[in-house]
C-alpha cells in the first residue's frame, strides 16, 4: 500500500469523532428556531405598524380620490402580502411550537409526579381543548397562556389568504 494513503487513513481513523449527536443536532435546531421566531414577531409587528403608517400617510387627510391612493399603493401590495404570509406562517408554527412545548413539560411533570409521589391528579391538563373547562378559557381570556395568540395567529393568516385575491386585483390594476 502506498505510505501517503496509509497516513491518510490513520489520520482518518485516529481523528475524533465529533460529539454530536441526532439528538444534539435537532436540539440546535430548535433554539436556532426558537430565535428566529422571535426575530420574526418582532418584524412582523413592525411590519404591519409600517404598514397602517404607510395606508394613512399615502391615504391623506381625505378618501374622495382613491385613484391616487391605488397608483401608489398598488407597486407595494403583492410583495407586502408575500412577506406577511411568510412571516404570519413562521410566526404561528412558532407559537405553536412553543405552547405545544409547554403542553408537553406539563404531561410529563404530571405523570412524574404521579408515578414517583402517588398524589391524585384529575387527569385534565391545561392545554386539553378536548376537555375545555371554565379554568382554561379564563387563563386563555387574562393572557395566562399562549392560547389566545394562537387564536390571533390563525385568524391572521386566514386573513391574508382571503385578501390575496383582491391584492392581486390591486396589483393589476
């Protein structure tokens, strides 16, 4: 065998193996996730804050001319809905994500504390839609859970869908 080739392969196999595991990898996935999403709240809520500006200031004081308002408004109507409908999915999966988090820590705290310390659980968890409750619509009406922005994130992004029919009208136009 050739002594270059047999270093190589002896460098090859006595090199370190790297530490990472699937389970790492998948966990740096999920705070790199975790960050974006966060990332991504915050332009999406400075983006539409842009936007009302933007409706308001090229509106004027008065609606009696909306031609006007459509020729400067139409260039920007299909891009903006484009990266709101981007944003409003990364946003949802991620609160999704995050209460789903959450839901899961609170299964495997009761069921620790079932199995290890034999207290009584009532079997309802906080986040059972199947099984929803008094307790559970109050601490999802008083912003106790992520509940509520769940609701408004789904409603969003119904929103944008419906209306890009009618963006797509005002880009032609």
């Amino acid at each position: 065998m050739n002594p270059a080739l047999k270093e190589l392969e002896d460098r090859l196999l006595s090199a370190e193996k790297p530490g990472s595991t699937p389970m790492d990898v998948g966990l740096e996935t999920q705070r790199g996730f975790r960050s974006l999403g966060v990332f991504c709240h915050g332009f999406l809520a400075g983006l539409a804050f842009w936007h009302v500006v933007t409706v308001s200031v090229l509106s004027g004081s008065s609606l009696s001319d909306p031609v006007d308002f459509l020729s400067l408004y139409s260039p920007l109507a299909q891009p903006l809905n484009f990266v709101f409908y981007l944003l409003t999915v990364i946003c949802t999966v991620s609160i999704l994500d995050r209460w789903v988090g959450a839901a899961l820590h609170d299964i495997l705290l009761t069921i620790l504390i079932h199995t290890y310390f034999d207290c009584p659980c009532n079997g309802s968890s906080r986040y059972d839609f199947a099984m929803l409750d008094w307790r559970q619509v109050q601490m999802m009406l008083t912003l106790r859970s992520g509940g509520l922005a769940i609701v408004v994130y789904i409603v969003s992004l119904t929103l944008t869908l419906t209306t890009t029919k009618c963006v797509y009208n005002l880009r032609i136009s």
